[in-house]
C-alpha cells in the first residue's frame, strides 16, 4: 500500500499522472464535449436549458486560459423579444491580425425532443475541442472562437429570422474594429455526420475556401472535402456581407436534420477529429501567410 501512493506521489510529482492527451484534435474529446452539451436536451434561445449549456461552455473555457467574452443582447423574434448570448473566446496573439472559428450552439425550437447532435452539437463540441488544442499553444494572431446563440429561425427561415447571433457579432465586431482585421473566417456547422461528405459552400470567400480544400487533401483527407458546390445562407454569412474573408465548412447531406433523429448514435468522433485536424491545421498556415 505505501509503496504504491509513494508510487503515486512520484508520479503526480514528475506530472505523469494527468491524462495523456495528443497533442492534436482528439475526436473522442471533441464526441465528448459534443455529448455533454447534448445531455442538456432541446436548447432554443430563451430557454434554462440554452443558459445551462451557455455556464458549461464558460465552466468549460475557463480550464483554457483564454479571455471570455459575453455578448448578452435581445433579439426581436416572431415569437417576441428573446434574450440570447454568444459566448466568445479570445487567445491573443501579437501581430495585430486575427482569425475566426465560429459555430452554432441553440438547436432549433421545433415540436418533440429535438435534441440536435449534429445541428447545434458537433460545432459546439468541436469548438471546446479545438479551443483545448490551440489553448497550450503561443498565438501568432488573434484567435476568436465564437459560440453563436440564436442560428435558428423561429419560424420559416428568411434574412429577419434566422442568424440572430452572428448577425449581432458581426455589427458588433464592425463597430469596435475586429472585423478589418480578420484574415479568415471559419464556421462549423453539422460536422460530426458519420457519413460525412462536405461540400464547397460558394456564397463564402473563394481564396479560403481553396486553403482549407487543399489542406484536406494534403492530409488524406480528399474523399470527405467534396468538389460538390453548394449556396447556403449560414452563420459566415453577415460576415461575408461585411467583406470578411469567411467560409462555412457544412456538411448538408444528413438524413435526421430538423428531426428528433439528429442523435448522438448518427454521428462519429472520427468525423469530428477529421473536420477538427483539418481547421486545426488551416488556422497554422493561415497564421503563417
Ligand atoms: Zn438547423
């Protein structure tokens, strides 16, 4: 028994008793963060289950040392005024210059148990992942990581309801002079389908969208970043319309979406880790051009 805790006490005092962690994107990690977020049921704007998943996304950034910003606001919905909150994390870097990865974290208020693993989930998983992998590392430029509320329309999807909470970041972000200095923006949205095929979104900045395709490809990962071409009106959207270079990495192609079949058993860790490496690695070489 003593020799084991002294055992232990070397360990713990040699620092070898903390999980082993990669030091890249851990898809396991990423299905985790995704679980727990999802373990708090339909999330919409407004909701006690929205703010409980808004103090775990906090709680949870708060282990990666970033600064946390709140950005509380009220929107004007069909359904009335709707109070909603984008969480932001900022690592700072040194060159003046910054870099975005965005997502989605409410799911869309629909009638039964939406509980949306993929649409809402898997970008809020893979952002705390993600924000844990650049968290241990010096920062070139500015990084953001933007947990948007308020995505989802309240009623039919149409440019006054819908984007709520990108729509809000972007004016904010015009104002106090973040956007002119963004290289490049990234949003993730429904990137955890285990069938996973994401197809070039052209409403987004070509040059990009090129830097990301082909770091995929370089990685082997060719088969799941399709020459499909698709428009979709997302979350990068008010940022494109602001002249920022922003993409939305998507995979529309998923049978359960809008249904109380978007579960976690319909999406895997291995796609969350291919998607997770590839923005990984694009933020390194956006970083160094
Ligand atoms: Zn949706």
């Amino acid at each position: 028994m003593h020799r084991l805790k002294a055992a232990w006490a070397i360990a713990i005092g040699l620092g070898i008793a903390t999980p082993v962690m990669a030091a890249g994107v851990s898809g396991a990690s990423a299905l985790n963060f995704t679980r727990r977020a999802v373990e708090f049921g339909p999330r919409p704007p407004g909701t006690p289950a929205n703010t409980a998943l808004q103090n775990y996304i906090i709680a949870e950034l708060k282990k990666d040392g970033c600064e946390i910003i709140e950005d509380a606001f009220v929107a004007n919905t069909p359904k009335g005024k709707i109070a909603m909150k984008n969480i932001i994390a900022k690592f700072p870097g040194k060159s003046g210059k910054a870099i975005a990865l965005t997502g989605h974290f409410d799911t869309k208020l629909l009638p039964g148990k939406f509980v949306g693993a993929d649409d809402g989930g898997s970008s809020t998983g893979l952002l705390l992942e993600l924000a844990r992998v650049f968290a241990r590392q010096p920062r070139v430029d500015d990084l953001y990581l933007a947990f948007f509320d308020g995505e989802e329309a309240f009623g039919e999807w149409s440019a006054n309801d819908s984007l709520y909470g990108s729509k809000h970041l972007a004016e904010r972000w015009g104002k106090d002079g973040t956007l002119k200095r963004i290289k490049g923006l990234i949003n993730l949205d429904m990137i955890g389908d285990k069938n996973l095929n994401i197809p070039q979104e052209t409403n987004g900045d070509a040059s990009l969208r090129r830097l990301v395709w082909s770091m995929a490809a370089s990685l082997g990962y060719k088969a799941y970043f399709t020459d499909q071409q698709i428009g979709e009106d997302d979350d990068h959207m008010p940022f494109v319309r602001a002249g920022v270079p922003a993409i939305d990495v998507i995979d529309v192609d998923y049978t359960p979406w809008h249904t109380d079949g978007d579960t976690m058993d319909k999406i895997s860790a291995q796609s969350l880790e291919i998607v997770g490496t590839v923005i990984y690695e694009s933020v390194l070489r956006l970083e160094h051009q």
